[in-house]
C-alpha cells in the first residue's frame, strides 16, 4: 500500500532531500513535472485546448513546468496566473522565464477557461495555510464550472491533512500525487475533492 503522509512530514522530506542530500529544488521539480506529464498524457483527454491555471508558489511552478513539457510535445497549452507576483518563489521565476522563451500565451484573465478541453490546477499544493478568499475563490470556482481537471498535488483549496476545504477546494476528475498520498486523501470529504489519486512517486525524494 501506497503511504500516506502529513503535510508536515512531506516538507520535511522536502527540506532533509533538498538541503542534507543536495538534490537541488529543481531538479525535483523537473522529475515531478515530467510525472505529471506523462500521467496526463496517458489518460486520452482531449488536449486541444489545456489551460494551466497557476499559482506564484511551486505548485504553480510545476504547473508552469508541466505547461513547457506539453508545448514540447505538441500541445496547445496556454497559462492563467492567480496570485500577487510579489510572492512568487524563485523555482517560479526560472519557470516563467522559461515559459517566456517558449511563447506560451499567458494571462492573469480567467477568461479562456471556458472553452478549455483540460484544465491543470496549480494554484495551491502542500503550502495553503488559510482559507481561499479574492481572486483565489473566483480562480477556484471558474474551474470548478470548467472541463475535465487534473490538479497537482493537491486540489487547490483542500487541506491535505483534514480532505476539508479551506473555505472552497477544486473538484478535481484526477489528482496527481507528488513523491507521496496524502492522509486527507483517504477520508471521505477529501475523496470528494481529489477525484482519482495518481502517486507519481518516482521523485528521488528522501524516504525514511
Ligand atoms: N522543490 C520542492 O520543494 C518541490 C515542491 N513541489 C511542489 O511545491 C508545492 C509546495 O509549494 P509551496 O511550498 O511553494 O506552496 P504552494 O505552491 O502550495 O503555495 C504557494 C503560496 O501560497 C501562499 N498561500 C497559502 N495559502 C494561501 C491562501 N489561502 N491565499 C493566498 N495565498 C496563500 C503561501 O504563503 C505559499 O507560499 C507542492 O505541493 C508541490 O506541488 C514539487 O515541485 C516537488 C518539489
Ligand atoms: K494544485
């Protein structure tokens, strides 16, 4: 069986493979990404129209990752931005500086959700610590009236230790697990939120 693990248990993974082991953040990021992709890829969703709906911490930054990974392979891939870009991690700006390079359409305009085939959450993963309100709520609720939705890591919202939303939570059709499950996963509400869990758990993160 597949551990569950606390959301402060995962961080401190996090931090023992990232800052003891020296696997640079990175690199984790790229092996998740890669997961991502592959996983998604391998449903048969209609990829003709992905939007990435992302935040400015690392979940976004895979979110941002997982965008460059499609467009590599041929997909039509465009990014919605959610969030004050004053806090935006430093793995996110190598992402968006990347994402640059490669021309994918970016907006902070929720707009082109609506015609979106596939949908990828990236707003919040393992990081929220308060309840969803502003622009997150609108970003959340826009999704929820939207298409098919893969979320990374966890859905946006959820608490991953509870599976009870902060205020307001994506109702994701697959959940792509990052390196571990995560214990609000296996209870009923949290079920609700997650739709499938896929553990992509192949990420070279420290495991004791
Ligand atoms: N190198 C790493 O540490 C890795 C991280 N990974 C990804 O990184 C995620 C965790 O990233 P972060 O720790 O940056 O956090 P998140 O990206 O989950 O959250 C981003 C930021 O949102 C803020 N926030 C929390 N609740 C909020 C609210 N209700 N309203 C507004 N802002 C709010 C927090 O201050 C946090 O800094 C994981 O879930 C996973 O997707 C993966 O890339 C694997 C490797
Ligand atoms: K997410």
């Amino acid at each position: 069986m597949i551990k569950s693990l606390t959301t402060k248990e995962l961080k401190e993974l996090d931090k023992f493979t990232i800052q003891k082991i020296g696997i640079p953040s990175l690199v984790l990021m790229e092996r998740a990404s890669l997961a991502i992709r592959d996983i998604t890829l391998a449903q048969h969703y209609d990829l003709s129209k992905v939007v990435i709906v992302a935040g400015y911490g690392n979940n976004g930054g895979d979110g941002l990752a997982v965008a460059r990974l499609l467009k590599i392979k041929g997909v039509n891939v465009s990014i919605i931005n959610v969030g004050n870009a004053k806090h935006e991690s430093s793995e996110h700006a190598t992402q968006s500086k990347i994402c640059d390079y490669y021309k994918i359409p970016t907006t902070s305009r929720l707009a082109s959700l609506s015609s979106a085939t596939l949908v990828i959450d990236a707003i919040f993963g393992v990081g929220i610590d308060r309840p969803v309100t502003g622009e997150y709520l609108t970003a959340i609720q826009a999704i929820n009236h939207s298409a098919t939705t893969v979320s990374i890591d966890v859905p946006s919202g959820l608490n991953s230790d509870t599976g009870i939303p902060l205020n307001e939570a994506v109702h994701a059709d697959l959940t792509i697990a990052i390196a571990f499950n995560k214990l609000g996963f296996n209870t009923n509400s949290g079920k609700e939120y997650t739709g499938k869990v896929i553990v992509a758990d192949d990420m070279g993160i420290y495991y004791f």
